[in-house]
C-alpha cells in the first residue's frame, strides 16, 4: 500500500520544473514584477502580518533565528523563513520551535499549486517563466497567513534588492555585515554588493545594520597610503643621511685639503677615499657614489668631490717638501712650468720638465712627464737636441 506523500513532498515534485537557481546558477533571473504579480494573484499573503526583513553576506540566518526566538520568547506566534535547508525542505518554513502542523503545509501547497497552473504564459510579466526560488518565498508566505501567526521574520536569499522577499514591507530592515560573495550576480565590489543588499531599504521603515569592516578598495587605499608614508619617510630619512653624509665628507676634504684652497692645485694631498670613509663611519662604497655625482664649489673653482681623492706620486722627495704631490698636483705644476716657457724658442722635452719639476721638489720619471702631457692634450713629441 502507498504511503500518501507529505505536502511538501508534493511540492517539492511540482517545483522541480522550474528553474532552480540553487542548483544550477544563472545570471538575468531575477524580477519582482514576477513575484508581485503571484502574490497579487493570491491576494497578497505577505502582508497577512508585520514582518521583518534580513539581508547581509554574514550572520543573516542567525539575526533572523534571534529576532523570531525574541519574539517567540515575547509570546507571539512568529513564523521563520529561511534558507537553503539542510536535510527537510520545512526547515525553510516554520517557527524557532520546529514546522508547522501538517494541514497548514497542505492547505497552502494545494492554493500554491491551482493559482500557478492556472496561470497561462502569456499572462506573466514579461512571459518569463516562474523560477523555484519565487515558488518556495509564495509558498512561505501563504504558510504564515494558513499558520495565524502573528510576526513573520525573512532572511533574503540573495542579495536583497531583486530578491523574492523583497515584496513585503517590513515593521523593520536589517543589515548584517556585507562582503565579497556572489561577485558574477551582485558586483565585483563590496560598494556593488552593500547596494543590492540596501536594496530591502524602504522609505520611512526603521533599518539596522551591523558594524561593517572596512572595505577592501579602502583597506587597499589605506594600504597605498601607509605604504607610500613609508616610503616617503625612507625617502626623507635617506636623503638626510647622504646630506650629512656629504657634509661630513666635505668636511673632512677641506681639512685634508686645506693646502690647496689656501696655496692651489699644486699642493693638493694624496687621499683616498676608504680613509674617509672610516672617518666619518659610512661604507667606502657610499662614498664613491657621492665622489661620482657631487660637486664642491670653491675660490679655485668647482670640482667634482673624485677630484680630491688621489694618491701621491712622488715617493722619495726631499725633507724639505712639507707633503707629497698627488697627480692632479703634479698635472697642475706641469701646466704651470709650460705656461712659464711657452714663449721660449725651443719646446721643454720631458726630461728637461722632469728636471724642473725636481728642482720643485717632484721627482717623477720623464715618462710619466709624457703620459700626463699626453691626458692634458700637450704635445710631448720634441725634436730633442
């Protein structure tokens, strides 16, 4: 003998024709015109008693459950919807306390059912076809009004603007906390989500929403500002490192080098450039870059900082030379001695330099006269006699 199938069963047989967007997902099913043209058709069952109204990405079905046991707790009869179920489709509609009796379940499939199938196509809004999520919401609906009871809570199912619930005007609308969920339907962007969830908003109805996290365009905008702070801090913080830097080190130039701003380019010391660096506690490399890229200004003229970094040439000069000459001292007192003979009849030869140098107090070899008249662009090719 069969057993006769429960009202929900035989629901859940009728609704398996229609498009079930929790089974199978789609984009563009979504009206109210739809729902409000069913409800109207079965003389708006939603408005058989104050409800309320819960929308969110998070904790939606556990503000709903709250405010039905509030309610229950306060005496009232409320009823519950609620979704997606886990084992029993009734568990989407019912009270805190568990379904309804069975002839409510019964009387309410039965008017579902006969108001649908009377129903031609032609006669839908838009001749769109009905969708199973609109049929549990009708169903829900016509439960509460069948049950008596006296409060009614809905938890959106999803998003909230174009949503099947949203026919109903609530005593009351919540709003849990809203985040990236369902992005291909509601928006890719919490902003785009927050939107079709206010859309349960009504004008002069009481809303509450939740505490909301930031958002993640905020949370990355407050991310780029943070991290440009840094930055510009780093920024800030190197740049008054290599400003000190380079006043430490011209400092230190000025005192190695006191003889050639107060004599010329003569009396320019070998230095090198690790000596300063131990000095003033910096990497050598540091202070290369710096000899590289900047300049110092001074009553002998402006010189890149390489310049006064040099090693001496002359190595066994006389007691009497109060310090050894570096190359650019070197090339300088060469120019010097040319300059003194360019109007003699016949050109210095580099040993005849070399001799005047030494009288000087530089003893260089003939040939390094020639290499340093070679990178001053002097000829060094005399007819020597």
């Amino acid at each position: 003998m069969n057993e006769k199938k429960s009202a929900i069963g035989v629901f859940e047989n009728f609704a398996e024709e229609y498009l079930n967007f929790e089974k199978t997902p789609k984009k563009n099913i979504f009206w109210l015109d739809t729902m409000e043209f069913l409800c109207k058709r079965l003389s708006n069952p939603q408005d058989c008693c104050p409800s309320f109204h819960v929308a969110g990405s998070k904790g939606k079905g556990s503000i709903s459950k709250m405010i039905a046991c509030i309610l229950e707790e306060a005496g009232y009869y409320t009823g519950l919807y609620s979704s997606p179920h886990i084992l029993n489709f009734n568990e989407r509609i019912g009270t805190v306390s568990g379904p309804f009796p069975e002839e409510v379940y019964e009387k309410s499939v039965k008017q579902l059912i006969d108001s649908i199938t009377s129903i031609k196509t032609e006669e839908l809004p838009g001749k769109r076809p009905v969708t199973w999520f609109e049929l549990a919401t009708l169903l829900g609906m016509l439960c509460f009004k069948n049950a008596g009871i006296k409060y009614a809570v809905y938890e959106v199912g999803l998003g909230g603007r174009l949503d099947a619930t949203n026919v109903i005007t609530p005593l009351c609308s919540c709003i849990s906390q809203i985040e990236l969920e369902h992005t291909e339907y509601l928006g890719n962007t919490e902003e785009l989500i927050a939107a079709e969830k206010g859309g349960i908003i009504k004008q002069e109805i009481p809303v509450i929403v939740s505490g909301q996290k930031e958002s993640e365009k905020k949370r990355s905008e407050h991310r780029f500002i943070m991290e440009s702070v840094r930055s510009a801090n780093d920024f800030m913080e190197s740049l008054a490192f290599r400003k000190k830097t380079l006043l430490l080190a011209c400092q230190q130039i000025v005192r190695f080098q006191k003889d050639f701003f107060e004599k010329g380019p003569r009396y320019l010391k070998p230095l090198r450039q690790k000596d300063v660096a131990a000095i003033i506690n910096v990497h050598e490399a540091t202070i290369s870059r710096m000899a590289n890229e900047k300049y110092l200004r001074c009553s002998q003229g402006l010189f890149k900082l390489s310049f006064f970094f040099t090693n001496a040439v002359g190595q066994n000069l006389p007691e009497t030379e109060e310090v050894p000459a570096s190359k650019q001292g070197v090339m300088a007192e060469l120019e010097k001695i040319l300059e003194e003979h360019k109007d003699d009849k016949k050109a210095l030869s580099d040993q005849k330099i070399a001799d005047i140098l030494l009288e000087r107090g530089i003893k260089i070899a003939r040939r390094t006269v020639a290499k340093y008249r070679s990178q001053l662009n002097i000829d060094s090719s005399y007819s020597r006699q």
